[in-house]
C-alpha cells in the first residue's frame, strides 16, 4: 500500500476515532447533583434542553476565559433551550468559591466536584471538559479544553433571541 494511502487511512480513523463519544461516559444516563445553594440537578429535570456540565477550578486560564460566554449562553437561553451546570474542582472551601463566583459574575448552578460527581459524569484529565447532553438527555460530546459560545451554538444551534 502506498505511504500517502496508509497515512490518509490513519487520519481518517483518528478522526472517526475523536468524534466517537468514550465508553466511559456513557455510564452517565443519569446523574443527580446538588449546587451550593442546596438545589438538586437531575438530568432528566431537564428532558428538551441541552445540558452542558462543565469542570473547571479557579487555577485554571482556560476555564476563567470561557466564563462569559457560559454566562452569556446560560443567561439568554435558560429559560429556551439550555442549562448549564458549573462543577469546581480543587478549591479550598465553599466561601472561596462563593467569593469567585460573585467575582466572575456565574449566574449558572455551581456544584462542587468529588468523587460523587465524577462516578455520574466522568472524569477529566484536563480542565476545562465540557459534557454535553443533548435534548433527549444523550451524552453527545466531551469537549476536553476551552470552549466557546461559537463552538456551542455550533453543536446546539444559534437563538434567534
């Protein structure tokens, strides 16, 4: 077979490979998560929504850039189409959260992430990951790295609001 054949054949399979959602994540067809103002989240209060649960931790340049654009999808499409659950990682206590999130204006539910959380949605080897759930409550992708408003409505679709 010649070079150019098998290498075009290698980057195809890598990217079938990278658009197939990991085995591990599909333990996640439910999950049940208490935010730190005591409100539970299932995933299935929000059956006609795409979820987007979102891992970061404060030390993190990637997770505070994409802040303002979770925000800004989160608020104008909360109440339409979309929810976003913010889980923390690596953090002192919750009044150092509370502060942060006060200070970076997160209107979204914050949970503070632990083993509990990561047996129900997975696990990430890089902050930011971004799980997201489609309408129907599938698991359809996990962005590991910055996400954008962009590359949400990409996955979700523009609001026309």
């Amino acid at each position: 077979m010649p070079k150019f054949v098998f290498n075009l054949l290698f980057a195809l399979s890598l990217t079938f490979y990278s658009l197939k959602v990991p085995a591990e994540a599909n333990v996640a067809a439910s999950f049940t998560l208490k935010d730190t103002a005591g409100i539970q989240h299932q995933l299935s209060d929000y059956k006609g929504k795409w979820v987007l649960v979102n891992y970061w931790a404060t030390w993190c340049p990637p997770c505070l850039e994409e802040v303002p654009d979770l925000v800004n999808l989160y608020d104008r499409r909360r109440k339409k189409d979309l929810m976003v659950i913010g889980v923390i990682f690596d953090f002192k206590n919750q009044k150092e959260v509370s502060d942060y999130v006060d200070d970076m204006l997160m209107s979204y539910p914050i949970v503070l992430g632990d083993d509990a959380v990561t047996a129900q949605i997975g696990t990430a080897e890089v902050m930011p990951t971004t799980f997201i759930y489609n309408p129907k409550g599938e698991l359809v992708k996990i962005k590991r790295g910055l996400i954008s408003k962009q590359y949400i409505e990409k996955i979700i679709g523009v609001s026309n609001n």
